[in-house]
C-alpha cells in the first residue's frame, strides 16, 4: 500500500471517528438526560483523570495483565500450532479439546478461576493465556497445513540443515500469520483483562467502569470506557505498523 493510499484510509477512519463522536453529543444534547452524557463531557472527564494521573495507575495494571497473559498465550499457542501441523496423530487428539476452549463462555472461566484460584493478577494472567492460547494454536496450525510440501522435500534431498531450514523457510513462512494472529490474540486479551476486572479483580480498567456504574456516573464510566478502547486503537495500530514494517518483503 503506497503513503497516499494510506493516508487516504487513515483520513476516512479519523472522519468516521469525528461523526460518531459528532452524533453522539447531538443526540445527548437532543435526549437531555443523564443516562447518556454528551461527549464533551465525557471527554472533559477523560481529561481530568489524565491530568490528575488517576488513569496511568488502572491503566497499567490493565496493561500488564495483558501482555503477560497474551505473551503466554502467544508461545503457548504457536507451540501448539507446530505440534498439530507437524503430528497428525496429536493434532486429532486435541482438535475437539481445542474447540471445547474456543466455544467456553468466557465468564464462565472468569467465575470459574475466581473460586479456584482467588482475585490475584496470576489469575488473570492463566486466564488470557488459556482464552488466547486455543484461537493462535488454531490459526498456527491451519496456517502451516498450507506449507508447500515439495519445497521441505526438496531441502530434505539436498541435505539442507535443520537450523537453515528453520530460519530460510519454515520463520519466513510463519512470520506474517503470526503476527495477524498477535494482532488479533492481543485485541482478546485486552477485552478478557477488562471483563475479568469487572468481575471482581481490582486496580484496572475494568474496575474502575465497576465502581463508576455502582454510583450511576454515567460520565465517569463512559470515560474510563473511552480510555479502554482509545489504548486498544493506538496499540492495534502500532501492530499493524510493525506488521508492515516486517512483511514489506
């Protein structure tokens, strides 16, 4: 995608933004209720927790939860992947296992961890790592099922070293499913950290939307609501930067 191009998306996604901020305060300002404050409100709010560095310390609970959980998730996932594309025989006794993750209800585990294991960042930790692991395994794997089989034969006849064909084929080939995967294992975790914490795990965002809404400030909860996804969309493209960056070839 050339600069141009990539200006002209960028530009069509600020001005999608810009209208949906611009019909949210016109239909507060229309309704005139408390049950939905207008954005400049909302914003000014947002504004102030910034200020004052209230966010900072929420945010980064909820931020190292994250990354742990999907870092594990993430190694645990591609190791998995490997395995089953190499190992029919393994891939067929842990493809229902894998499913039965994918379709959990996510609050179940929540509620299930809570009792098991108790409100600790461990906990939340184990959580993602096990919500993110099934859905990278599964992409890893099929990605790999698309590997040219001739290409591993012909490096096979020629002798080619393990470690060469490592690194010369199989990283080369993984690269750019890994990192859309990344992409998309990351984008989960920061949603599961944030629903584990409104949950019942504290010091995050999602405790903080917790205690706004047990006290109806609305504009407190919306607030902290647009910190969580303002952090997802400036991380999400930070991804996709380096995504591009090293899949340029």
């Amino acid at each position: 995608m050339t600069a141009s191009m990539r200006l002209k998306e960028y530009s069509a996604q600020l001005a999608s933004l810009v209208l949906i901020i611009l019909g949210w305060e016109i239909a507060a300002q229309t309704m005139n209720t408390n049950a939905l404050p207008p954005a400049s409100t909302v914003f000014a709010t947002l504004g102030g927790l910034v200020a004052d560095g209230d966010a900072f310390g929420p945010l980064f609970s909820t931020l190292l939860r994250t990354v742990l959980g999907f870092a594990l998730g993430f190694l645990l996932g591609t190791a998995y992947g490997i395995f089953a594309a190499t190992f029919k025989t393994f891939d067929e006794l842990t493809k229902w296992l894998i499913q039965i993750a994918i379709f959990t209800p996510t609050l179940i585990l929540i509620f299930l961890f809570l009792v098991a294991i108790g409100r600790t960042n461990f906990t939340v930790i184990i959580l993602i790592a096990l919500v993110v692991m099934p859905m990278i395994g599964t992409y890893i794997r099929d990605a790999l099922k698309d590997f040219d089989p001739d290409l591993e034969g012909m490096a096979v006849s020629y002798k080619v070293p393990l470690h060469q064909r490592v690194t010369g084929m199989y990283l080369p080939f993984l690269i750019p499913p890994m990192l859309a995967a990344g992409r998309i294992g990351f984008t989960l975790s920061w949603k599961v950290a944030f629903l584990a914490e409104i949950f019942g795990f504290p010091n995050g965002l999602g405790w903080q939307v917790r205690q706004t809404y047990q006290i109806y400030n609305v504009a407190g909860l919306l607030a902290w609501l647009c910190l969580f996804i303002i952090t997802l969309i400036a991380i999400e493209q930070l991804m996709r930067f380096v995504e591009r960056r090293v899949v340029t070839w």
